[in-house]
C-alpha cells in the first residue's frame, strides 16, 4: 500500500562524522525532502546530504561530539513513488572528532 511506514536496518556514524543509513526497502525522496540532526537538547548541528539513493542515505556532519547520542530526522521521503510523505528520526551514537 501507499502508507508503508519507510523503516532504517542501519544507522550508524563513522569516526569522521558521517552518518550512514539504510533502508529496509527502496524509497523515493520529495521535493520537500530534508535531513536535521540534533543533540539531546535539541540543539541542531551542521548537517549535508552528501550521498542519495534508493536505499541509502550519507550524512555529513560539523561540530559532533564524542560518544554522544544525535537524533536524525529525514522528511520527506516516501516508500514508494507515489505513496505519502513521511517523516522519520532515528538515533546514533558519535564515535570520533570533539
């Protein structure tokens, strides 16, 4: 159906401050589609989509700090063509930069 919820399996971030996820499922991105990843507090942090396809997704982020827990929302993506936009947060643990 149109309403598949659009499920990660992954996410993790590397040393350097790239978040990586992946999908469960293809998915398609509208044109309102949009990533934020924010600390526990809410406090947004520096992030660009720097690899887009079917079932992954590349983050590239400024000003994390070590070993702590961001949250990141991707808006606008669909589990199919013409299903309906979602918006979806998951989490992942810093591993490098200070």
């Amino acid at each position: 159906s149109v309403t598949d919820a659009v499920a990660i399996v992954d996410a993790n971030c590397t040393p350097k401050g790239t978040i990586k996820i992946t999908f469960a499922e293809r998915v398609y991105y509208a044109s309102g589609f949009s990533v934020s990843v924010s600390d526990e507090n809410g406090s947004s942090i520096e992030s660009t989509v720097t690899y887009k396809e079917r079932k992954r997704l590349f983050i590239d982020t400024d000003g994390m700090k070590k070993s702590t827990t961001y949250y990141v929302t991707i808006s606008g993506i669909k589990s199919a063509e013409n299903g309906n936009e979602q918006s979806i947060r998951t989490t992942v643990t810093s591993k490098g930069k200070s």
